[in-house]
C-alpha cells in the first residue's frame, strides 16, 4: 500500500486512495478467523461490525474468544444498559479507519451485523439526526405494540415494509419514529464516503452454516454463559438493549422458571438459525459484493485472489 499521508477530498466528502476490506456473512462462517489471518498478512487492523460484541460483560454468548494477540476495534465500548444505533456505530467506525489508514495500514471491517455495514459504504442522511434522549426516556416506557401503533400512525406505508426483525425490535422502532418526529431542517448529508473498498461475504448451504451454528452453541453453554447471565442480571434488566440479543433472552423464560432449560436451548438453536438465514437475504441484496462459499475446500485460495488483484490496483 502506498506510504503517502492520509488524503481527503473536501470536494467530494471522499476517502481517496486508501483501501478498506470488508468481511461480512453470515453468524458462524468463520469471519473473525479470516479477518484475523488477512490482518496478519496484509499488515491491517480489524474493527468489528458486531451488534452484540460491543457490550462490555456480555462475552461468552457474543463470541469474544478472540486471540488475544490481536487487537479488535469497537469491541466492548458500551453498557448492555445503553442502545447503540447505527449512526454512532458509523461516526465510530469512520474515526478508526481514518487512524489505521494514517498508519498506513489496512483497516479490515469484520462483522454480521449487515446495517451497521450498510450504514459505513452508504450513509443515509437521517444519520444526521442526534438522539432525543428526552423522547427516549418515555418511548422506552412503552410495550412494544405500541411503538408499532406509534410508527403506523408516523408511517404506514414504510411501517408496512419493515421485515419481522425490526416490527419486534423495541430499540429499532423508537429510532424510526425519532426521525419521524424529528424536523426535517435537521436532516443533513452525513459527508464522508468511502470509494475504495472490497466487500467479501462468507456463505455457505444452510444445513452447513446450522451444523455449525449448534456446534457453537453447545461449546458456549459448556463455556458457562447461564452463569455469565446470572451474574448480568445482578446489575441489568431484561429490557436493556444487552440482554435483547439472542443468546440471552432466549433464556428469559428459563430464568424465570417459566420453560426447562432444554427448550431454553431449542429456541435459542432455531432463533441462531432464523437470523443466519436472515443474514444471508440481507447481504445478497448489497452491491457490489463478492461471496465466498466457506463449504468448499478452496475457498481460501479464491478470498486471496480478489484480495491480490484489489489490493494491487492503483
């Protein structure tokens, strides 16, 4: 990569000249492997695009075993108590590229979470619309039937075309009817854009990705996450944002003596699978993007190819 100074192109809002790799997939495809073994090669530093890593405490259930050679970006930065939106994952993710790359060095995104990488390659302008915490305080009081009466009222049509995730998604309603409630002279172009990157997606056939996917699952429930909840909930509630993520309130009802801990585990297994399926619809409708089926024996040949070919272009 070239040794010139960080360059930005205020005409453009554009990062020029400095490349940005992008791992995505679906949940348990062996990301975070990848990216760590591309950043050893390529001379990068890894951000993480995870929705559930950035709670502090909540290590088991998200997947935290990371070497500990190897540092990861916007890993643990907040309180399982705290939301975290997409826009703030951008304006953080932006700051550690513009670091690493001023390094010289290849920043790697590594993640599942398909809108926070959405919102880094194509900024939205209601990004610019800050948090009403005000509004927020109250709107989190509610049930979430009524956030979604709430933003059918704001919006049907767009109310309409939210997929099941984000219908059932408390956190994700009270930010869409933030910005619906927000005054439009607010609503601003987010500014900074990123050209010069390649976006590789690891997929595989589902009964491949499920295999692993339970794989995973038992190895985390041998490695103490019922503990890890237990502990959690000496300091936090089921409401709060953390304990919303899959792998915790899964087991809610367990916790609460309301379901054994057998179906606990069943419901969690089926919820891991419905997302990664989810997952692999999401990331299918982005462009431009290279997939990478992890199922076949060559596939690591195939991620160093593009990688040479992208790395080395001018």
């Amino acid at each position: 990569m070239s040794t010139a100074k960080l360059s930005f192109s205020r005409s453009c809002g554009c990062l020029m000249n400095h490349k940005l790799l992008i791992i995505s997939g679906p949940t348990a495809t062996g990301k975070t492997i990848l990216a760590i073994r591309l950043a050893k090669k390529y001379n990068g530093e890894i951000i993480s695009a995870d929705s559930r890593q950035i709670y502090k405490g909540m290590d088991i259930g998200t997947g935290k075993d990371h070497p500990h050679d190897v540092k990861i970006h916007l890993v643990d930065i907040i309180k399982p108590s705290q939301s975290f939106s997409s826009a703030e994952f951008r304006q953080l993710a932006l700051n550690k590229i513009i670091k690493i790359q001023s390094k010289n060095k290849l920043p790697i995104i590594v993640g599942g979470t398909g809108h926070y990488i959405d919102a880094l390659i194509n900024p939205k302008t209601t990004f610019s619309i800050k948090p009403n915490n005000f509004l927020r305080y109250f709107l989190n009081k509610f049930p979430i039937f009524l956030l979604q009466k709430i933003y059918f009222v704001l919006d049907k049509n767009s109310y309409q075309k939210l997929n099941n995730s984000d219908v059932h998604n408390p956190h994700r309603l009270i930010r869409k009817i933030e910005i619906k409630l927000c005054n439009n002279s607010r609503i601003t172009d987010y500014g900074l854009r990123i050209t010069d990157y390649l976006h590789l997606s690891l997929t595989a056939p589902n009964k491949y990705i499920f295999d692993n996917i339970d794989r995973r699952i038992q190895s985390r429930l041998d490695m103490g996450l019922l503990l890890e909840i237990k502990n959690l909930l000496k300091t936090y509630k089921w409401s709060d944002p953390g304990l919303n993520c899959l792998a915790y309130k899964d087991f809610k009802n367990y916790f609460e003596n309301k379901l054994s801990l057998e179906k606990s585990i069943e419901l969690w297994r089926f919820a891991e699978h419905s997302y990664a399926r989810r997952q692999k619809t999401w990331f299918k409708k982005i462009s431009p993007i290279h997939f990478i089926d992890i199922s076949v024996a060559s596939y690591s040949k195939k991620v160093t190819a593009k990688i040479n070919q992208w790395y080395n272009k001018l």
